[in-house]
C-alpha cells in the first residue's frame, strides 16, 4: 500500500534543522534530569510497595495525614489510576523495631478473639514473621484459618496431620492494613499488589539494565558493521544512543505534567527501551537497505540526492508501520492497566524518536561523516 506517489521531498537538505531540534530536546532532557533526577520505581529504589483500592473515592490529602502517622517514616501516598487507587511507597523492608511489640499484640489479640485463654508458645521470631505453637492439630488448624480470615497472611507450617504449628507473616502491608480498617471504617478496600524489593538487588538491577542496554547497541553495532557498512553502523548506533536520550529525557520531563502519567522507571520501562531499540534499528535498517539498493544502481548520483530518493521511497512503509504500531500501544497506554502503563508511555515516545531518527539522524551523520572526510560509499 502506498500512501505517497512520487514523493519528492528533500530531507538530508533539512538535516541542520533536525540536528537542532535533537539537540534542544536532548540537553533540555538532561538539564531537567541533571535538577529533578529520575524518579526511579521499586525495582531499582528497593523497599515496600502497596497498591490499594477503596470501594469509594479517597481523599489524598486526608489519607497521606492518616498514612503518615502509622510510624513508617518518610512514605510516599499517591493515587493511582483513579480516585479509589491507592499507591502507598515505604523505603522499608519490614515493620520497624519499635512497632514489632504492637504488631504481636494485635496478632495475639485475634487469636484471643477465636479462642480465649489458649495456651500457646511463640517458636521463632523474625523481623518478617512470628511462628506460633499450639497444643493440638485441631487449635492449630482453627487458629489459622480464623487469622487468615481476620485478614492475616497466616498459615500452617505444613499440611501434616500432627502439625501443631503456625507462622503469621508480619509486614508493612499488615501494619498498614490493620490500622487503615480501624482509621476509615466508612471504606472498605483490598490490597491488589503488594511488592518488596532489597536496595541491594534494587543496586544490580540497576546495573543490570544498563548492561543489558550497551551490550544491546554494541551487538547492533557489530551487525550492522557486517551488514553494510562499519560507517552505516556508527550512523545506525548513534541514532540509537540519540533515542534512547531523548526517549529518557522527555520521560523525566513530562513526569509531574500529563494526570496519570507520573510513571516511575522500572524494569517494564527497560523492556520498553530495549524494545524501541529494536524497532528503532529495524526502520533504520530499512531504509538503510534501499539506500544501498539506490547506490549500487546510480553508482554516479550525488550521495545526498541518492539518500533523499530511498527515504522517499521508504516514506509509506514508515508511516504505515509507525502509525499502526503507535495506534496499538495507545490503546494499550489507555486500556492496558497500571502494570503495563510505563511500557506502552515509553514505547509511544520511542516510536516517535526512532522513526525520526532513522531518517534525520542514522542517514544524516553518514552523509555528513562521507562529505567531511570526501569518502565515497560503495557496496
């Protein structure tokens, strides 16, 4: 399907203007990042994550005096989604030392709810749970069952018939739902996901993702490099470098500015950047394939001419696949859920600067880089 018919624009002769345009985008991107940083999601931050929905509309302002007052220290509370979405964010692990005696005695307070006076014995005590003991399986089987019920995250230790033991998990989650079903009683709600990262993994994924990024570009590098040309290659990978800058920089800049769309970088933020990568490069390649096609039939034209000829002979095809592939992540950005919303952000952002890249960016630095050093470009 052809959307131009003899298209005949000159693009390699607006590439001055192009460079421009990447290079505002690119130094305001890292002038905002280099001020307000990147907000960095869970995965990379390390801590506990809550995501919470009411039955009604939460009151943020109330709810972050309400959350701030549970004795977790600095705590983010933000909506999410919509206005019964609750995203609560602790830097901690598990329950801090001096609220681990207030959370036994709400445990021991529901055991005593199910059956007063019941002799038991505490086994072990961990910073993430307490293991209880009882006198017969029977006890122990109820006690579980009425903890788990009461909204503990209890259980046996094992399913065996003689078991006389019961671990109850003690987490940030525990503690703040505990204190929200008594302090908005008039709301009831339930915890959709719940995720805890260490900072020590939260450091090596971090370091991972960066790996997996350069390791990403030089195996292009090397490809193209045998493809076509170790000149193509360079245009090709500095394309990518400039997507991905410009992908991160307008990531850090509209957080804070688009409702609903405060997304923090996490590990579904580096599949999509790694996913652009290979998108980004698969158009570059493209036209890249009908330059040299271009080449080896008017081995005489001018570079630049030969250049604006294969972009607008491949111009159909990127607006036609662009256009399709942006369409479908939209929808996804919109319908998609909370999970996957950072992708499809990212993604729609990436397929904009990839495509622009492959035309005003990969082709441009070749054709500058052969009219600089007088290099001739055969296949």
């Amino acid at each position: 399907m052809q959307i131009f018919h003899n298209l005949n624009v000159n693009w390699m002769g607006k590439r001055r203007f192009f460079y421009s345009t990447s290079a505002v985008i690119i130094l305001a991107g890292l002038l905002n990042i280099a001020f307000r940083g990147l907000n960095f999601g869970l995965d990379f931050k390390g801590g506990t994550e809550l995501d919470l929905k009411f039955d009604k509309p939460v009151n943020i302002t109330e709810m972050r005096s309400t959350v701030g007052k549970l004795g977790l220290g600095n705590i983010e509370v933000k909506t999410l989604g919509d206005e019964t979405g609750l995203l609560i964010r602790s830097e901690l692990q598990s329950i801090p030392t001096d609220l681990y005696p207030k959370v036994q005695a709400e445990i021991e307070k529901s055991i005593e709810a199910v059956l007063p006076g019941v002799p038991k014995t505490i086994l072990a005590n961990t910073p993430n749970s307490i293991t209880y003991q009882f006198q017969n399986p029977d006890t122990t089987s109820l006690i579980a069952e009425k903890l788990f019920v009461a909204g503990w995250q209890a259980g046996k230790v094992s399913e065996d018939v003689n078991n006389l033991d019961v671990i109850v998990r003690i987490g940030i989650a525990d503690w703040i739902k505990l204190n929200l079903k008594t302090l908005v009683k008039d709301n009831s709600f339930q915890i959709r996901r719940e995720e805890r990262v260490g900072p020590k993994v939260g450091d090596e994924l971090k370091r991972d993702a960066v790996i997996a990024i350069a390791l990403a570009l030089v195996g292009i590098l090397i490809y193209l490099g045998f493809r076509f040309k170790f000149l193509f290659a360079s245009g090709a990978v500095a394309a990518l470098f400039h997507d991905v800058l410009v992908t991160l920089g307008l990531y850090s800049i509209l957080y804070g500015v688009i409702p609903g769309l405060n997304l923090d970088i996490d590990l579904t933020v580096v599949a999509a950047f790694l996913t652009l990568i290979g998108y980004s490069i698969n158009d570059t390649v493209i036209v890249f394939d009908r330059v040299r096609e271009t080449i080896r039939i008017h081995k005489n034209k001018d570079l630049e001419q030969l250049m604006n000829e294969a972009v607008n002979k491949t111009m159909s095809r990127t607006i036609l696949t662009g256009g399709t592939t942006l369409l479908g992540v939209i929808v996804i950005l919109i319908l998609g859920g909370e999970v996957i919303r950072a992708f499809a952000f990212t993604m729609i952002i990436g397929i904009i600067a990839g495509t622009y890249s492959s035309i005003f960016v990969a082709s441009a630095l070749v054709l500058d880089y052969a009219k600089k050093y007088n290099r001739k470009v055969e296949f």
